[in-house]
C-alpha cells in the first residue's frame, strides 16, 4: 500500500492507525457474569473498565471504545465522513469483518514477509517525513520495534482484506469499447481531471560504512550466535529483543516462504540449511546482516528465523556522499557527461540505473515512468516541487524502499500539467476509471449480498441510521 501525501507529521504518523482500524478484528471480549450480553470487562491503564459490545457481525465483537479510537484518529488527519460518523464508523468496521470472515473460509493467506514488507515501507514513508528513525521514535515514544510489533496485527488483517477483494473482482475487466460508451456522452466538465505527473531521474550514492561499525554488527550476531548454540537463551527470545526487521514479534519467523520472495544472498542460506538446531554464519544482504534458523521446509517453501541489523552510517560518511554528488552535478551541468551516463556508471540504486535512472511508479496492476507528486518518495517531491524540466537538484538525504539512509540528486525530466481527460491521450487512466467503478459495483453488490446470509445485531440507538448497504437491521 502507499500513503497518500498528507498536511502535517502528525497526520502522517497516524495515517497507518485510522488506515487499518478499517481492517482491524478487536479480540473476542469476555462477557461479563451478568445477563446484559453488550456488557464486557476490559483492562486499561486507569483499571478495569467496562466497555461494551454495541454490535455483532457474525460471531465477531465490534466494541464502543473501537468506534470511538476510529473517530479520534480520523479527527487527528482531518478526515471527515460522508455520512453519520455514528453511523459510518461501525458500518465500515462491521463490513470489514466480513471480508475477514470470508478471507478465512476460502483459506487466504499472508505470509509474514508480505507483513514485514508492508510495515516497513510505512516506517520507511514515516521516517522519510520526520528525517531520521530517532526523530520518529521521540515523536512517537516508541521503538521502532515497538511500533513494528503494534503495526502487526492491523497489517495482516489488511493484507487479508485486499486480497480478498482482489479475488472477488479479478474476473472483471473492461475493453476500449466499453471505455468510450462510459465517456462519449460525459460533458467536458464532467471528464476526469488528471492530475500534473511528473519524469524524475535519480541518482544515489550509499555512505559507506566503515570497516569497523560492520565488525561491530558482526560479533554482535556471532555473540547471539553463541547464546543459542550455549542454551543460555532462544533464537526467538533474542530475535524478539534485538532485531530491526519486522518480524521481530514473531521471534523472527517468516512463516513459509517460497525462495523468489527472498533476498537472494538470503535465500541462497537458508534453503541450505538442513538442521533445526543451527544457526547460520552471517549473511549479508541489501538490508543489511543476519544469521538465520531453519524451522522446516515444506516442499519450494521454507519457514526460517532470522535476526537482521543494520550498520548506522557516520554524519562524516553523509557529508561525503553528498559532496560527490554535487560534484557530479556540477560536472553534469558543466557538459562533461549526461545525467543519465552518470546514473547507468555512478548510482547506487539497482532499481534504476539500468534505465538512465528513471524512476518507476509500481503498483499491483500497472508500471509507468509518470508519478502524481504525492506519490513520489517524500524528500525527492520536495526537490521536484521547486525545479523546472531539465533542472538537477542539490543533495540530499532520503531513506530508499529498502529503508537504508541514502543521498541523492535528481533531474526533472518531464513534466505534464493538470488538465482534463481526453480519449486519445490518457486512455488508459479514463480506463482504469471504469475499471474501478465495476469493480467497486461488483464489491458492493458482494457485501450486500452477504449481508443477507449473515448474523447481526446492534444495539437500539444504531437501528435507525441511513447506512450504506441495506440489510444491517435484520
């Protein structure tokens, strides 16, 4: 999932809460000994207080306190609602619960590597907001790995969710025919407005780290290593305690996972290793080094720990990255060489420099070169925000999708204003507007469908709401 470009740190530090509060499952609460059956005990810090229980989807709870942190959070990044939000909120909770609940009958599954890469490219969008991992743990007043082992659950119910929803529309699609009819007869003020996009070439360049902040990271997984193989303690307590990947709350488990999905170093150990008791030499990837566990394989797939950490580059070692890059920039705007000779021999970035450095926009159904400005990475829309086509930027600092802190220039090398939709030059966006709509139509004649074969009971005050879908009060 990528996070949208929102107004204020704070917006985006809470954008992951109110995101997956949608998809969230509150536990099973206990009901109280009496007979009022909307009545449960939960713990919180100022002791027990009685919360309750003020809707019911199938056998799954939706408590008053889950309503209320939605509506909070939702306040905090000013988001409003279209309706009721007494009646909207437990409305969307409600009808996530249903894909939840279907998720688990056809048998969906996220395995833990999608978790982790879920979460850790929202850490990375935040810590590229905020500038630095330390920033974001002041202003949140946690760990990173605090905030990875609170993210979890949320993130694997969302995860579920989207691909439940992408199996129950991956049949529908829309040919140019259909795509014209939708539009011929739209006014133009009507047409979809498409908003500026933007080219941008890339250029980094990784601090290096020194020889001795590696060894240290080194003996530090040796250390751990000895741990186990001395019984002192687990794999699992230590990769809970220690390790920056964000499967550190399940003790480092990655669950099954095929070897495509790994790093190739990564995988390259681990499918290697034939003994449960173990431990791996060290392996170092792009994400920075690990020592590895077996737990078993299952035909192409293999379940391993794993304990990551990641050498912390020097502020010397920044500076210098960044005087090289503008030097080259210099040497670019000098005529010495092209920017994009000097992102196919020079950038560090894998991703782009076997393409001149253009940068990709990916999402699960498309690739393009073309990015909305609130989609490129933070720092790089800071920079193209302020240029002029063929313009290079001074350094600067970013954290890159694989969450290492990177320098980098860019060149601005198109830019397409906002305009209204036309046929012959933005086809496929017009389409993937139709696409959207039957899908969306498709999802909600699901939801109402369902809610015919389901369970639900609300309390009275809720009975008399203008909802979405039709079929809530039974």
């Amino acid at each position: 999932m990528k996070v949208k470009t929102i107004t204020g740190l704070a917006a985006a530090v809470m954008t992951w809460v109110v995101m997956s509060t949608n998809a969230r499952m509150p536990y099973t609460p206990t009901v109280a000994a009496d007979n009022d059956s909307s009545r449960v005990n939960v713990p919180a810090t100022n002791g027990n207080v009685v919360d309750e229980v003020v809707w019911v989807v199938g056998d799954e709870a939706i408590l008053k306190s889950d309503i209320e942190m939605m509506r909070l959070q939702a306040e905090q990044e000013g988001l409003t609602w279209s309706g009721d939000p007494d009646c909207s909120i437990p409305e969307q909770l409600a009808v996530q619960k249903l894909f939840l609940h279907q998720a688990a009958i056809d048998s969906i599954e996220v395995t833990e590597s999608e978790i982790t890469q879920s979460i850790e490219e929202q850490l990375n969008y935040w810590i590229q907001m905020i500038g630095s991992r330390e920033k974001l743990e002041e202003y949140r007043k946690q760990s990173i790995t605090q905030m990875r082992q609170e993210m979890h659950d949320d993130f694997k119910n969302r995860e579920l969710v989207q691909k439940m929803k992408q199996k129950l529309v991956s049949d529908i699609n829309v040919s140019p025919a259909e795509v014209r009819n939708y539009f011929k007869d739209m006014p133009q003020d009507s047409l979809p407005m498409i908003p500026t996009l933007v080219e941008v070439q890339i250029i980094t360049s990784e601090p290096r780290v020194t020889q001795e902040e590696v060894n240290r990271v080194k003996n530090q997984l040796r250390e751990y290593t000895e741990r186990v193989n001395n019984g002192e303690t687990t794999f699992a307590t230590l990769a809970r305690l220690y390790s920056e990947d964000g499967s550190a709350r399940q003790g480092g488990e990655l669950g099954y996972t095929p070897r495509a999905a790994l790093d190739p170093a990564f995988a390259s150990v681990a499918f290697n290793l034939t003994d449960p008791k173990k431990v791996s030499k060290v392996v170092e990837t792009e994400f920075g080094y690990h020592i590895i566990q077996l737990i078993d394989r299952r035909g192409d797939r293999i379940n391993v720990r794993h304990i990551l950490l990641k050498p912390r580059v020097s502020s010397e070692a920044i500076t210098k990255a960044k005087e090289r890059l503008d030097s080259v920039a210099n040497d670019v705007r000098g005529g010495k060489f092209t920017f994009d000779d000097a992102a196919t021999y020079i950038s560090d970035d894998k991703d782009t420099k076997r393409n001149h450095g253009l940068m990709a926009n990916v999402t699960d159904q498309t690739r393009t070169s073309r990015f909305r400005m609130q989609d490129l990475p933070t720092e790089v829309a800071r920079q193209v925000e302020r240029m002029q086509v063929g313009d290079i930027s001074p350094s600067f600092e970013m954290i890159n999708s694989k969450g290492k802190r990177v320098c980098a220039i860019v060149k601005l090398k198109s830019r397409t204003d906002s305009h209204r939709a036309t046929i012959t030059e933005d086809f496929q966006v017009m389409k993937d507007v139709v696409l959207a709509k039957r899908r969306e139509q498709a999802l909600h004649d699901w939801v109402a469908q369902k809610l015919k074969n389901t369970y639900v009971r609300m309390n009275e005050q809720y009975r008399d709401c203008k909802f979405e879908y039709e079929g809530w009060v039974k």
